[in-house]
C-alpha cells in the first residue's frame, strides 16, 4: 500500500509539474485544443482579483509564485484544485512564512475550523487592527474568531511585517504632510491637516483598482483622522516645525 500511495504521489505532482509549466490542452472554460498554464492562472487572478496585491498580506505582489493552501508534498491529489491554488508573493510562499507548512488542524474533528481559507473563507472581513505606539496587533472579540486569526498570524508573520509596513506608511505620509505645507499648499493648522487626512482616506476608498497595503494605510490615517486620534497631536507638532 505504500508503495502504490508513493506512486500516486509521484504521478500527481508530476501532473502538476507539467500540466502549469507547460500546460494543459484545454483553456480555462474547457474548451479543447488550446493551452492553460501557470502564466494564465496568473493573469486571469490578476484580472478578477486585483493583481497588484498578495491576497494572502495585502502587499506587493513582486511577482507572483502559484502556491498551494495545502501543499502538494502532503495532498497530491489537490495539485491542480483551483480552490487549492493561488498567486501569492515570494515572500508568504517562503520558508519563512508559509512554505510547505499545512494550515489544518488535523487533531480536530472539524480540522478547518481553526483556519481562514483565502476564497472560502478570508480573513479581512474578521479582523481588526490595533496599534500600539508603531506595533500592530490583529484582533476579534469573538474568540473562535481570535483563534484562525492567530494561526494566520503565525503562519505568515504578519505582526511583524506589519508592524514594519506601518513604519513605512507613516513615513511616507509624513512626508507627503511636510510637502504640502513646505510648498503653502495646507498651512499646520488642526482643520487643515484634518481636512487633508480626510482626503487621504477618501482616495483609499475610491481606488478602482485595489493598490497594496489599503488595510495598513488605512489604519495608519485613523490613527489622525479626529482630535483625539493617538497620533494626532504628534502630527500636528511635526506640521508645524515644518515652517519653525
């Protein structure tokens, strides 16, 4: 038995192999004698899906590897599943973030409960995310909620890296402020920067297309969005030393 398991094994990633590199004989709506490779998988996520963004971190693509929510080294016969594969970054497909690893919960009865599936059941509807001083933490009061998202957390590190985009969002806002009221376009005045805040958010809401790190930037601008925001006043401070 397990040598015929390891032979089914070694047939089905090698389908996989074949069938995504050098394609399969059928198009995407299985018309016949035409081709269907990795390149289209890609291209047809891109289209539908915001190709400029990782639906795993909500960053840059950096062009995309085809993953596998589960890997084909342990579920062979899900190689070609389409619910099975996605266009992610390099770096969620990495060793140091998902790699090979297997987002099951096999001890349990109802092993999928545990976890977010990216189509079937993503995670951004499902969190929040809070900041304290430049670090970020994700969230949910529900505690069956809590638990899928700590085991996302864990399997693509996002605390950290997002702690690391939230520098940077910050940064480049920063200067965007210190641009504007260097050049007399807003003067550092508590209406001005919170009209300009205001403006800020209202452009990541009327994106047509979705652009990288919406949730971070997003999160970055409420933390000055109103007087009492945690950043605002910091904010403010830094605007005015602009013309000190």
């Amino acid at each position: 038995m397990d040598g015929i398991i390891s032979c089914l094994r070694t047939l089905l990633e090698a389908f996989y192999q074949i069938a995504l590199q050098e394609g399969l004989p059928i198009d995407s709506r299985g018309i016949t004698g035409r081709s269907f490779d990795r390149r289209q998988v890609v291209e047809i996520f891109e289209a539908e899906n915001y190709g400029q963004v990782c639906l795993l971190c909500d960053g840059d693509m950096n062009g995309p590897d085809v993953d596998h929510w589960l890997p084909k080294s342990m579920y062979p016969a899900l190689s070609c599943h389409p619910k099975n594969l996605m266009p992610v970054c390099h770096r969620c497909n990495s060793r140091e973030c998902k790699g090979e690893k297997s987002p099951i919960t096999l001890a349990n009865h109802r092993p999928f409960d545990d976890w977010f599936h990216p189509y079937e059941r993503p995670a951004h509807a499902n969190l929040t995310v809070n900041v304290t001083g430049s670090q970020v933490s994700l969230v949910n009061a529900d505690q069956e909620q809590q638990t899928p998202l700590n085991n996302l957390d864990s399997l693509l590190k996002l605390t950290p890296r997002w702690s690391e985009e939230y520098k940077r969002q910050a940064s480049h806002y920063l200067r965007q402020l210190y641009h504007k009221v260097r050049k007399n376009k807003i003067k550092p005045t508590t209406n001005e920067l919170l009209h300009t805040i205001s403006e800020w958010l209202d452009e990541i809401t009327a994106e047509e297309t979705r652009m990288a790190h919406s949730i971070i930037r997003r999160v970055v601008l409420e933390q000055v969005n109103t007087e009492e925001s945690p950043d605002f006043s910091a904010w403010l401070q830094r605007a005015e030393d602009v013309l000190a």
